[in-house]
C-alpha cells in the first residue's frame, strides 16, 4: 500500500514574476527537485501559458536553503528553447536533474524529443550539442515524447547501465518508454514498459512517469500522471522488473493504487520518504511525505 500522510504538505514554490513574459493564465507544471553542489535545493519548473511566442513554456528556478523551508527563493528563467539547435519555439517540458561522474545531467523534453544539458554546480546548465542538435532521440514527430527521468541500474560485471523513461503518444496512444544507456549519448531503441489498464490508453494516460527502487518491498515502482488540477489522478504500478510495469492486459497485476496527485517526484532522504508534486490550483509545487505499507 502506498499513501500520503495527511496534512504533511508544506509550499516550496508559486507561480512566478515572469517580467514581460508573465501570462495571465500561466501555471507551473513538470519540475525536477534536486540538491546543488553548494548544499542548497534546487526545483526547476516548466512553467506554460506564458507570453513567450511558441509553445507557451520556459523553465523557472527557486532555491531552498533546506528541503523542509517553505517559499524558497525565485532565482529567474533558467532556460527558453533554442531554435538554433533544433528546439521548437517555447516547447521545454519537464526536466528531470541527475548526477553521474561528478557532473550534474539535466534531461528534459523540447516538445518533440527528449534533450540533455550538464552543469558543474548543479544550478547553471549547458546544452550537449550532438550534430547540431541538443535532442538525443524522440519516438517520432508529433508523438510528443517528453517527461524524462533517468534511473542507474548498477551491473554485476561491467558499467552501471542508466534506464531512462519517457511518454508519448504515436499514433494517439499515450504510454511509456524504456530506453538505456552506458555513457548517457548512446540509447537503445524505445520500448514500451506500461501503457493501459485503469489508467487508460490516450494521449495523456501516461504523464509524467516516475521511477524508483523500493528497497523494503524489493519492487520498482512507476508513477504516472492522467490528470492535473483538483481532480488530479497518479496511478501507481509496482514491479520486479523495471522493463515491465504491465502493458494493456497485463496492466492489472502490476496496479498499486491512485493518488490524488499531479507530476509527482519521489525521494528517500535520511530515511524519509518525500512526494513532490504540483498544488491542486496548479499555482505552485509542494512537499509531502509518503509511506509505504504491507496490506
């Protein structure tokens, strides 16, 4: 069983002064919750219905001393698109913050494909242009493939293999991918690792995907997202193997439970299990904590 504890919610972000860029309908939605190589937390929000000319969104940045304060400190527009290296207008998505051989990696969505950037500090990051162009692979023009977050599989024998998954919807069907990766530059192909069940089959059944090893249970367990705002729905799948989260028929003996929640990150820190997910008004992002129980 997987639960939030009540009344365990505190704000770490709003909706932010975007200067001239500020939409009267704006929100923030998909971020990415990290610790800066100064101590210091970091989220990091695609923030869309802006003013900005395109596809409405840009990332904004607030800073938190630590990850209990409330209301951390705006720290500006973090990135636009560059349509330079082949982003399309105003099109960011979701960016997910690892670290890997001393370097922060940043991966994010450009509306079509999914990107990668690197940082020293874990606050200002630099596009890795590959051929021109910072996307590293899509699963195909107008799918949408976006909402990355990256996982280290260690091996036995040989490098850590780092899983990365992703959604889109090719042909209109929503669901989520699987690639991996030993040096985060050379990716497999995309393979499906959930796609149906309770939580449907459309474009945005399967938002958001958030994975994790569960070490107490011995499971991985994927978060992913159908709906924002008050009726917000996560629908929660556990597994043995991460490759698998149940596709259509065998989606329901992987099925956890729904929560309440939209775009949610999950952390253990200092034995404590945190869920970072956007408020129910989509004016902000706040923290709870999350508890794991046997039925």
């Amino acid at each position: 069983k997987v639960s939030i504890v009540p009344n365990s919610w505190w704000t770490i972000a709003g909706n932010p002064n975007l200067g001239n860029l500020t939409g009267k309908h704006q929100q923030p939605v998909d971020f990415a919750l990290w610790q800066a190589g100064d101590g210091t937390w970091q989220v990091e929000s695609c923030i869309r219905g802006t003013l900005c000319k395109g596809h409405t969104r840009l990332f904004f940045r607030w800073e938190g001393k630590k990850l209990t304060d409330t209301n951390w400190t705006p720290k500006g527009v973090a990135m636009s698109s560059d349509p330079k290296v082949g982003e399309p207008a105003c099109g960011l998505q979701a960016p997910f913050v690892f670290t890997k051989d001393n370097l922060y990696h940043m991966v994010y969505g450009d509306w079509d494909g999914i990107c990668h950037a690197t940082s020293k500090d874990g606050k200002h990051f630099t596009r890795v242009i590959v051929n021109g162009t910072s996307q590293m692979f899509s699963q195909g023009k107008g799918a949408n493939t976006r909402d990355p977050v990256v996982l280290p599989l260690p091996q036995q024998n040989g490098p850590t293999l780092w899983n990365i998954y992703y959604t889109a919807y090719p042909g209109g069907v929503g669901q989520d991918f699987v690639r991996t990766s030993v040096d985060l530059q050379n990716w497999s192909q995309g393979t499906t690792v959930a796609r149906g069940g309770s939580a449907g089959s459309g474009r945005f059944s399967s938002e958001c995907p958030f994975v994790f090893w569960h070490q107490p249970s011995q499971h991985y367990y994927l978060f992913r997202t159908q709906h924002y705002g008050e009726n917000a729905q996560t629908s929660v799948y556990a597994s043995r193997n991460p490759f698998d989260f149940g596709v259509d028929a065998g989606a329901p003996k992987h099925f956890v439970t729904h929560l309440p929640v939209a775009a949610p990150e999950i952390h253990f820190i200092d034995g404590v299990w945190y869920i970072a997910c956007l408020k129910p008004q989509l004016n902000g992002i706040h923290i709870g904590r999350l508890e794991f129980s046997k039925l």
